[in-house]
C-alpha cells in the first residue's frame, strides 16, 4: 500500500492507477471512497457514473499541485495545461487536508 503525504505527513491511504483501463475504471460504481487516488498520465477526468461528489487536484511530473476542483456526478472537468496526473478523493478530503495549488506531495511506499 502506498501513502500521499505532505510536508512529510501522511493525508490518506493512495491507491494508484497506471494502465488505461485502471484509469478509466478510476472510482466509478463506487458508494464512497476512504483515501486517495492518484491516476498517471491523466490530464482530466470525467464523473459519469460516479454516485458522489469529489475532489480533483491537478498534478504536474513533481506531483506539484497545479489546480484543485471539486466536480459534482456527471461532469467533465478541462484538462489542464501541464498536467501529468490527477488526485481524486471524495468531497472535503482537499479541505481537510489543507490540500491547494502550489502544494508539493509525495508518495510513500
């Protein structure tokens, strides 16, 4: 298991998506999500299916947080330009976490 953490502190559990069908599939179908996602080489995410609300940062090759977005079900965000990865996680976990653009994050484990 892998942990996203900040400043050297530890945010959430992260599970992360690589291959293309991973990253289509991301969170969709589920009820709720504890932790984080993050999906490689996405530049933007849609919610199509999704059954809750969730925060989206958008994340360059450093995992430097460029944008942060909340997107309701059955949206699409606009890529953005830079973007190498997308962090999904549920509604008010950026809020908790403190989580805005300029943010650098890391990944342990």
């Amino acid at each position: 298991m892998a942990w996203l953490l900040k400043d050297g502190q530890v945010l959430a559990s992260l599970e992360i998506k690589d291959g293309l069908f991973a990253r289509s599939k991301g969170l969709l179908g589920k009820p709720g999500f504890e932790g984080a996602m993050l999906l490689r080489h996405t530049r933007g995410v849609h919610t199509f299916g999704m059954r809750f609300t969730m925060d989206v940062a958008f994340l360059d090759r450093d995992l430097n947080v460029l944008d942060v977005v909340t997107v309701r079900p059955l949206r699409v965000t606009i890529p953005r330009f830079h973007t190498r990865s997308v962090l999904e996680a549920e509604a008010g976990a950026f809020e908790r976490w403190s989580l805005k653009p300029g943010d650098r994050l890391e990944i342990n484990g």
